[in-house]
C-alpha cells in the first residue's frame, strides 16, 4: 500500500523519517549497547545526542517537525533517575504541550512520544524504536513531508 | 509586572486566516518575564502557525522580531520596516502593546496574540498570582503592605468576613484568605493597633469605572 500523507496525495517509497533525542546518561547509553550485543532495529531513526531531556527545547521538537520529520521519540531517564533530578520530569511537560499544539495544527500529538528507560535497558530501547516506527508507519507521512524528504532512510 | 498568557493556537490561526504576510511582535519587558510573549514564546507559535497554514495549502510569509517594550514609541518605530512588509501584525505584547502599536500603524491590522489578565507577582516557576488592581488610592501602608482591595474577594476594607477556613478564602479555598495576611503581617511588624482604626469607605474615582484614566505629570514634561 502506498501511504497517504492525509492530504489526499501518496508518496511512493515511503519510509518513515524518525528522530530520537537520547539522554546522554540513559538512553544514548541504551543504544550503545544495543549496539555492542548486536541488536536490531530499524533504521528509520536518527540519534541526537543530548546532555539530558530537559535540554530539549520545545523549539527543536517544532522545527524538526515543520522540516517534514514523521515522528520523534524523547527518551529520558527513568522517572526519579534523572542525572540532573528532574530533566526527564520536565521534559514531559514539554512533551505534552507539545503534542496539543501538534493535534490543534493538524500534525497529529500521535508522532511525538516520550519514553523513559535506564542504560542498562538496550533490549526496551530496541521495543520502544519499533514501537514508535510502527505507530508512525500506521499513521503515513507528516502532513509536512516534501518530496525532496522521500530519499532512502539507509542514506547518511 | 504585567502577567498575560498566550491565546489558543486555533483562536491565533484563526484571527490571520485572512493574511499571507503577517508579523509577530514580541514584548521583552513584561510578557517575557511572564512567558508568554517573549522572543522565545512568539518562537513557538510561529512554529505552530506556519506548520498549520501549510497543512491547510495556504502559506503564510512570517517574520519574527521582539522589541524591548511594546508601550513605547521609541522602541515601536523600530517596527517601522519590518511593518511595512506585513499584511497584518501580531501583537505578543500586553493589551496596552497592541493598541500602541496600532496607533502607530493606522492602516494595518494588528491583532491581540496573548490574553492580558492582571498586575500580579511571580509565586514559584511558572505561577503567578494578581496583587493590585491598579484602583488609583494605594492602601498598602493602612494593610501592612498586603492589598485586601485586589487579594481579598469581597474586597473588604474593614475584615475579616469571618467566613475563612484554615487561613483560606471561603469563595476559593486554593486563595489565602487576605485578612488572615494582614493579620499576620500587622502582628509580625508591630502595628495591630492599625485593625482598630475603621477604614472609611473608600474613594473609588481614582479608579477605573468611569472609563480610561490619564496621567500628566508637569514637571517631566518636555
């Protein structure tokens, strides 16, 4: 099936184009070592490295998302775990609030989520990847996706 | 300072429908400080506007830029270029903001971006309560420094009501009742001899109710 960007027009090819913003002390750290036991997922998601989810501005989650980017996936520490107390806690006010305004303009509060895990957890890391390339998989290309965005995922 | 909040994403969306080329003015002074209307807050709406008129097929050319106050003509005709541009203007300043600015631009739509609600205080991060009414009589020396004109419901000069319970206002148990303040404040700074004087009715011409007021002060007249 050729997926349709909600607008009524479809885009063949398409893949999803998935961000992850990883805390630096859990899950960048996760899919470290998923990396090192060889684990698999999908390649749809691109990595930022960040020092802790509550570094994550609601400006970098708005401009990905007008730059045509299907889904992001926060992922903090867990909850009472967070290297600077409480990063991770208000990353998810953020998160919420973002994903309000994305349901209000029509992107859908659907393709942001915010997932918490430790560094030891590669294996929840590698569900909640899936997890998120599925969810947006189901609901097809950001209503903002451009042409010049349908490249192959497997591109650097 | 001056607390408002911003305006639903959808009310904003909807009051430039009709415009291709709108700017987005935000207020470095009060609003900022409040979070609602700074460079960073007009930031986050922009985001939230363009993305909205692109999924609708309509576009719109946005340009972004805050001044250091809103009120003030000085800082206002830095918009002067920029406006010119633009079918319309969004104001992200207080209501005092807008209409500043569209006194100064006659011709051009400008339209409110926040809700404008009260001259309160910071309380905590993110928490901000009213404190004067602006009514034009200051009372605070006779209160201890707390206002029972604004923080207390029935805005009694002369309370308690009786009506507290566990230091709590009986109209919102979530507000401190104002008395109970006064009260401790009074205490705190020696001067409950204040509570036995009976408060005349106050003069309320100062205030608002008779429409806009104006203030000339001669001597900083040029």
């Amino acid at each position: 099936m050729i997926p349709s960007n909600g607008n009524g027009s479809s885009i063949p090819h398409w893949e999803p184009r998935i961000i992850a913003f990883c805390c630096n002390y859990c899950a960048y750290a996760a899919a470290d070592l998923a990396g090192s036991k060889r684990m698999q997922y999908p390649a749809n998601v691109r990595i930022i490295h960040s020092p802790c989810t509550g570094k994550i501005e609601m400006e970098h989650i708005l401009e990905a998302f007008e730059k045509g980017i299907d889904g992001i996936l926060v992922a903090g520490c867990l909850e009472g775990g967070c290297h600077f107390l409480e990063g991770n806690l208000r990353a998810r006010k953020r998160t919420d609030r973002i994903r309000e305004i994305l349901d209000k303009i029509g992107v859908g509060g659907q393709r942001l989520k915010m997932v918490n895990l430790s560094a030891a957890m590669a294996p929840t890391f590698v569900e909640r990847v899936q997890e998120i390339v599925e969810a947006v998989r189901a609901l097809g290309p950001s209503p903002l996706h451009s042409s010049h965005q349908t490249e192959s995922v497997g591109e650097p | 300072m001056i607390v408002a909040s911003p305006k639903p994403i959808t009310e904003l969306k909807n009051l430039i429908a009709r415009h291709g080329k709108v700017l987005f003015v935000g207020c470095g002074t009060c609003v900022t400080v409040c979070l609602a209307g700074g460079e960073r807050e007009v930031g986050i709406a922009s985001y939230a506007i363009r993305m909205a008129r692109k999924i609708e097929g309509q576009p719109l050319e946005l340009t972004q830029i805050a001044i250091e106050r809103q009120c003030e003509n000085e800082f206002i005709k830095d918009l002067a270029e920029p406006a010119s541009k633009a079918d319309a203007i969004v104001s992200f300043g207080c209501g005092a903001g807008v209409q500043a600015i569209a006194e100064r631009f006659p011709s051009k739509p400008v339209y409110p971006g926040l809700n404008t609600h009260f001259l309160g205080i910071l309380e905590e991060q993110a928490v901000w309560t009213e404190k004067c009414l602006g009514c034009g009589d200051c009372m605070l020396a006779q209160f201890g420094g707390i206002c029972p004109v604004t923080r207390c419901a029935k805005r009694m000069l002369n309370g308690p009501c009786g009506g507290s319970t566990e230091k709590q206002c009986e109209v919102d148990a979530d507000r401190p009742c104002a008395w109970q303040i006064v009260f401790t404040r009074l205490k705190a700074i020696g001067q409950l001899d204040r509570l036995d004087d009976v408060v005349p009715p106050k003069d309320w011409s100062t205030a608002w109710h008779a429409g806009a007021r104006k203030i000339v002060r001669p001597e900083h007249q040029v």
